[in-house]
C-alpha cells in the first residue's frame, strides 16, 4: 500500500495547470459505447478511477487507442455484453461508482445491460434509485439475478416521456440522457442536474446527432434519433483541483498560479474560497493567488457566523467541502461547515484535531471550524486517507504542518489526483511516495 511522507511547512511558489476533469471524463467516456464510429477525446487525466473504466470499456470490446499523453480514440463497433457478469467486471466495477453510467448506453444501442453494486468512496448512502426509476421510465426492466449477483436490464425499445426526477442526481441525469438521446420519441427530463459536465456531455452527444436542448437548465428535452455517429471532444480543467489548488495556497501561505482553470465553468467556488478570507485575482482564464499571511473568515450581514454548505449545481460542490473545512483552520473567525449529502464525510476531522485544529464535529453532517490565525501550526502526525477529497485535505494539512507526516493509503488519492506527489514537488513541496 502507497504511502506519503510529507515534510511540511514550506511555502510553494510557481503555476500549475489542473488536470482533465474527472467527473465528465467518467461520463463521456461511457457514451463512446452510443455509436460503432470513432470517438476521440482529449484531456483525459491519468488517474486510477478513469483508467479503470477505460479497461471496462476494452472489457466490453471497445477499442481503444492512446493517441498521446491525455488523447484516446475509442471504437465500438462490437460489443461483448456479457463482459458485465464476468468476475474481472465484479472486481473492477465495483471499485467503481462510474460503471453505472454504462447501463444507459448499453440500453440504448443493444437493449440490454447488467448493473452490479456500484463501488466508489466510502462517504456514506449513495442511492441509485434515480438512475433506475428513469431509465424505468423510458422502459426498461429491472430483475436481479441471484445466481450471477447482479441486476439484469432489458429494453426492446426505449420510448421517450416526461420525467421528473427525484434528486438531481448528476450520474443519474447522465446515465438518462445516454439512454433518452436514442429513444422513440420525445424525451423531457425535469429537475435535471445542470453541471458543466452534464453540460459538456450534452453539447458532445449533439455534435454525435443527438438532438438535446434546454443545456444549462435543469428542464432538458431530447428528440430520440436513430443512430449517432463519431466526434472529437476535449475535457474541461477538473473544477475540484482548481478548488483544492486554492485551499492549498491559503493555507500554506504559498503564492501560486493555477493556469487556464476555464473561470467561467467554476460557478460559486471562488466566491466561496473569497468568503473564507482568500486573496485571489483573476487574470484572463488563470487564477493568482498571492501569499496569503492572514484571511479573515467573512460573517453574514448581521454579524452572524458564515456556514458553508454544498448544494446542487450552481451551489457549491459537495467534492470541496473538505478542502473548504481544512482551509479554514487557519483562518481569522469561525464557519460551520455542512456537509448535506453525505454523512461519512466528516468524519475524518478527528486526524485534523488531532494535528492541532480547532473544530468541533457537531454530527455526520456538520462541523464547526474556529480559526488559529496563524497563532499555532499545525503538527505533522500519521494518518490514513479515507477518501479522495478527506485524502487530499489530509494532504494540504500535512504540507502546512510543521515537522512530518506520513499519510497511509494514498492509493484512494490517486483515483481523483494524477500525479499530485509530482506535480507539488514542482512547486516545492517535499513529499516521498514510498
């Protein structure tokens, strides 16, 4: 099991660009399986969650070419369906909460596809019942098939119809579109989740022949279409880096540039990091973000206490609630931070209480995080990632931190952040992978 050894205390300087953006590269990536033409996509991070689902996709008969560093071209002409109840699928797939984004392609082209327990962080209930009851909705059956573990879904011909959707699910208002965009008919899907990947998604299944409007609301309307064809497609910079680039800067005092972030895509996520007291400038599609001695948590108008909770798209991503938590430990003030989807998220603060913050974890979901202002330093200790985002707010701590720390299980690191032991020594920071 990798392992982080992390001598903090430094102060980084320099740029660095985000990577592709995990979150639609798990989405477009399973609409490849809509046409038997090529599709190339470019941007793509090198990261365990995505890489996996490429090897899914070559499971299922996909081929698949690297072009360069972050280009594939993806051609799935054939298609092995039973793929999905063979035990390399069980393994792979359900390290992978992704793998359900391919049930509604698969519905779509050939009428048939298995859906296992899906995997992923271990951040509390994660329910798929909106993918299920929309794809219902356009006719599909579900029946679980005990002896193979999984759900069976079948579908002679998907038909379109008018949805309201139980929770914005962006998984599930994905893995609808990709079954909608070759059903009979009309296809009218309320409560859509509206993130610039489902966007990016729709604007790339368009350019394939689909025919979806209403992008960037959460009322979509598509017009089933026969077949699609192929397309180029580039990902967007990942929105959680950006985020996460920000905290780290503020909270290590570093002065950092984060190159071509596509701004206008990042929706409340630097007014958030500005509420928190972070000095930052936007210059063209880059951020600056100048070294930060002190910043003071803002408060309401009437001098109450700022919360800072996640919402559905244009709130602010629940990816980034850790990063917003651990970069508040030094700050001037105090915020209560809610995580409202999930309620394992936080637990892991007792590691950041441990290292010397003050925070008082209320229950699952909330947190109160009352600032040191640079009065004490954090302390370097060993600590294990849970997840992908507490993995990397664990990270930006320890590189706060005074003296070292070792982080176990960075392996869950690595499924969200390509090369990030790499990418920070270029701007400083001592980290040893071992």
């Amino acid at each position: 099991m990798a392992i982080f050894e992390v001598i903090g205390g430094k102060k980084l300087k320099g740029e660095i660009v985000p990577q592709g953006a995990k979150n639609e590269a798990l989405q477009v990536l399973c609409a490849v399986l809509l046409t038997k033409e090529k599709v190339v996509i470019s941007n793509i991070p090198e990261i365990v969650d995505v890489l996996n689902l490429i090897d899914l996709l070559k499971g299922l008969g996909v081929k698949v070419e690297k072009l360069s560093t972050d280009t594939y071209s993806f051609q799935a002409d054939e298609i092995n369906v039973e793929y999905l109840i063979s035990p390399e699928f069980k393994n792979k797939g359900g390290s992978l909460r992704g793998s359900l984004m391919l049930v509604g392609p698969l519905l779509a082209r050939i009428g048939k596809a298995y859906m296992a327990k899906p995997g992923g962080d271990k951040i509390g209930r994660r329910r798929v019942d909106t993918h299920i009851l929309g794809l219902q909705n356009l006719g599909a059956k579900f029946h679980y098939d005990e002896e193979a573990g999984v759900f069976v879904a079948t579908a002679s011909q998907l038909k379109g119809c008018y949805m309201l959707l139980d929770e914005a699910s962006v998984t599930g208002t994905a893995n609808i579109i990709m079954a909608a965009v070759m059903a009979e008919g009309t296809t009218t899907i309320y409560n859509a989740a509206c993130e610039p990947y489902i966007q990016q998604l729709c604007k790339m299944l368009n350019r394939m022949g689909a025919k979806i409007s209403g992008i960037g609301s959460n009322m979509l309307t598509i017009e089933g279409v026969s077949k699609l064809n192929g397309t180029e497609h580039r990902l967007l910079p990942d929105m959680i880096e950006v985020g996460s680039f920000i905290g780290m800067a503020a909270l290590t005092q570093s002065e950092i540039t984060i190159k071509n972030v596509s701004y206008d895509n990042l929706g409340q996520i630097p007014n958030v990091f500005q509420r928190l007291g972070i000095k930052m400038e936007r210059r063209g599609d880059d951020i600056y973000i100048p070294e930060n001695e002190h910043y003071q948590i803002d408060t309401y108008l009437d001098g109450s206490i700022l919360t800072i909770y996640d919402n559905i798209w244009p709130g602010f991503t629940p990816d980034l609630i850790s990063i917003a938590l651990v970069t508040a430990i030094q700050a001037e003030g105090t915020v209560l931070i809610h995580q409202k989807m999930f309620e394992s998220r936080l637990f892991f603060v007792d590691r950041l209480i441990e290292m010397g913050a003050q925070i008082i974890l209320c229950d699952p979901h909330r947190a109160v995080v009352i600032g040191l202002n640079r009065k004490h330093s954090l302390r370097g200790i060993q600590m294990a990632s849970p997840d992908i985002r507490a993995g990397v707010a664990l990270l930006i701590a320890a590189l706060s931190a005074k003296g070292k720390s070792t982080i176990y299980n960075v392996t869950q690191i690595d499924r969200g952040y390509q090369f990030i032991d790499k990418r920070l020594q270029a701007l400083g920071a001592e980290i040893i992978r071992k």
